[in-house]
C-alpha cells in the first residue's frame, strides 16, 4: 500500500512512517516545506503525484495556547487543511486517516468519553481540529477519526522530556494534580493506526495507552522510572493558569477499538518505560 503520511517531522508521523516501512507498506512521509497544507491547489496537486492508497494525516495546528490568538491559522491548518486532503482523497479513491484530541470534549465528564458523545471544545484548538473532523466526514467516506490525548514520542518536544530536564535542573516541579487522562506513546499509537489502516472498519475510534493518571502523578512516574530524586509538588489548574482552558477529564474510552478486534494499547506505565528506554539508547538522556 502506498500511504501518504503528513507531519513526518512531528512526534507521531516520525512513528508512523517507520511502523508502515516495518510492515512493507510504500510510506511517503511529507514535511512542511513539501506542499502548503493550506493551499488547496497545492494539496492536489502533490496528492496527484504521490497517487496513494491511503493518508494518514498527523500534520496538525498543535499549540494550544498559541492557537487562542492565532485562530485564523490553526483552523487554515487543522480546518481546511484537513478539508483539502480529504477532498484530494476522495478524487484518488484513496482511505484517510485523521489524528484528533481528547480537546474535542469540554472535559467535565466523569467517566470515560465514547465515541459518539456530544463535543463541545474548550478553546480554539480543539475547535479548529473539530473543524477537521467535521470536513473529513462531509468529504469522505472511506474514513477514519482518531482521537488521542497527552502524546509524546522520540521526535520533538514532549511533558517526559520537559519533566526530565527540569528534575535534574531545578530538583523541584509544580505540576498540575488535578487535570487527569491517559498518557499516549507515540510507538504504539502509530501500530494501531497502520493496523486500522490495512482495514476496512472505517468510523471514528479513541486510542491512547490505558489506565488512568494526572499529570502530577505521570511526573511521579517518570521520575521513579528515571532514578531521579525531585520533589514533585501537585498544584491545582488555577495556581498554574495558561492562556487556553484544558479539559479537566481526558479520559478516553477504547470500547470502540476493542469491539472491532483491534490490539489494545499497552498500560501507559509500560509504555513509559519503553520510551525511557528508547530515549537511554538515542542518547536523549
């Protein structure tokens, strides 16, 4: 299978394109400066070159903060972006798959978000990869929305590399005790999708490691895993206030993934330890 994969540079589509590579899949990892996501013309014409089976697109409007001040391009890129790809897919009878965010949900729920509950974004990020969502499904049908929450990888900047570099500068951290969801390895969020890929099983799905955690109690984490001694402090959301609300509760349900026979994503504990591992070997810590 020939995939198109956006954002190559990103923490997921690095991931990506090594895992269809592993499986034997033609994998054309695309950069920014390849095509202008926001330009229609530009997206077609670079979808007709490549002539894929399949697009799997991680290239996304990621600062959440920033996107609050700067909505006309988050939603060219997360919106239109997502629009142009699909629609270009559609014109090469190709599937797409498109990444999106627990950011979709207001974050006040209690129990783990299905698939089908209502949305209602906090800020313009998640509105804008709303937006794409919304777009993909009037454009395509052969498609699939994955949403997916608290990502980190070996490609790029993450909370475990912010939270080591930190522990072993400063001996001490404040983090947020009361903002809670599922962390998400980059590794094994890309197997999943390459799996559902080479399927049919077209639809939205939820897909993050499983079990539960705040943010205070990954840094906890991360540090034992480490062997590092830091003083970790929970703080609430309102001592560590940002320009953009986060969803209070970010937990995903995996019913969906499960019911359709996909492999499950490994407890967020192993995979962290995994990620360690892989970060010791490349020489990141």
């Amino acid at each position: 299978m020939i995939v198109l994969v956006t954002g190559m540079n990103g923490q997921l589509g690095y991931d990506v394109v090594k895992e269809l590579e592993e499986k034997g899949h033609t994998a054309h990892g695309t950069k920014r400066e390849d095509f202008d996501l926001t330009n229609e013309a530009d997206v077609h014409r670079f979808v007709q070159e490549i002539k894929p089976d399949a697009i799997i697109h991680c290239a996304a409007y990621t600062n959440v903060d920033q996107a609050e001040t700067d909505r006309e391009n988050a939603y060219n890129v997360n919106g239109l972006g997502t629009k142009y790809l699909a629609q270009a897919a559609h014109e090469m009878k190709a599937k797409m798959v498109y990444v999106s965010t627990d950011y979709v949900f207001d974050g006040n729920g209690t129990e783990p978000y299905e698939v089908d509950e209502p949305t209602k974004p906090l800020g313009v990020y998640g509105e804008t990869k709303l937006a794409g969502e919304n777009f993909l499904t009037e454009s395509l049908e052969q498609h699939y929305i994955v949403r997916t929450a608290w990502v980190y990888g070996i490609n790029g900047n993450n909370f475990v590399k912010t939270m080591l570099r930190l522990g072993k500068e400063r001996g001490e951290v404040g983090v947020v005790a009361d903002q809670v969801g599922s962390p998400t390895y980059t590794v094994d969020l890309a197997r999943f999708l390459v799996e559902l890929i080479e399927s049919d099983k077209y639809g939205t799905y939820h897909a993050t490691n499983s079990g539960i955690c705040s943010w205070y109690e990954f840094a906890v984490e991360i540090f034992k895993q480490a062997g590092l001694e830091v003083k970790t402090n929970p703080l609430t959301t309102e001592q560590f206030p940002r320009p953009a609300a986060r969803p209070k509760y970010s937990v995903l349900s995996k019913k969906k993934l499960e019911e359709q026979g996909f492999t499950p994503l490994r407890d967020w504990k192993e995979s962290l330890s995994a990620y360690l591992e892989e970060l010791n070997f490349t020489g990141q810590i």
